[in-house]
C-alpha cells in the first residue's frame, strides 16, 4: 500500500468539491462549473456523482490524454 492509499476512500475530494461548488454559487459571475476527468479514472467519476454534473463533450489534453468533459450549472 502506497502513502497515497491512507487517504483514498475518506470523503476528501467530495469534501473539497462540494466546497468548491457553493463558493462558485456566492460568486454572482459564476455560471458553470466544469471538470475535466479521463474516462477510465472511476474514483473521480464516482466523486462528482450526485453533484448533478452532466457529460458536455470531450478534449485531448497533451499530458493526460482524452479527457470527458462535464458541466454544472451554479
């Protein structure tokens, strides 16, 4: 087990996205919130389930590879 496993699993990044989506809906110039994860990583697709996030398109990233995009409106 890697020291990154002792974090995985703990509600950390649902923790930091839903923080992240109410400090978008205080800023009244805020309209969208979008993330960009690749299709075969399960544990970040599985973090914004339930946020209501919806599959907008997709992108090639130089570094990541093909990228799904998804978008939420604030």
């Amino acid at each position: 087990m890697g020291p990154q496993s002792v974090y995985r699993r703990q509600g950390y990044a649902r923790a930091m996205l839903t923080a992240l989506v109410h400090r978008a809906t205080a800023e009244a110039r805020v309209k969208t919130v979008r993330v960009t994860i690749s299709p075969d990583n399960t544990a970040s697709l599985a973090t914004i389930s339930g946020f209501g996030f919806v599959e907008v398109g997709e992108q090639w990233d130089e570094e990541d590879g093909l990228e799904l995009i998804f978008e939420v409106p604030v």
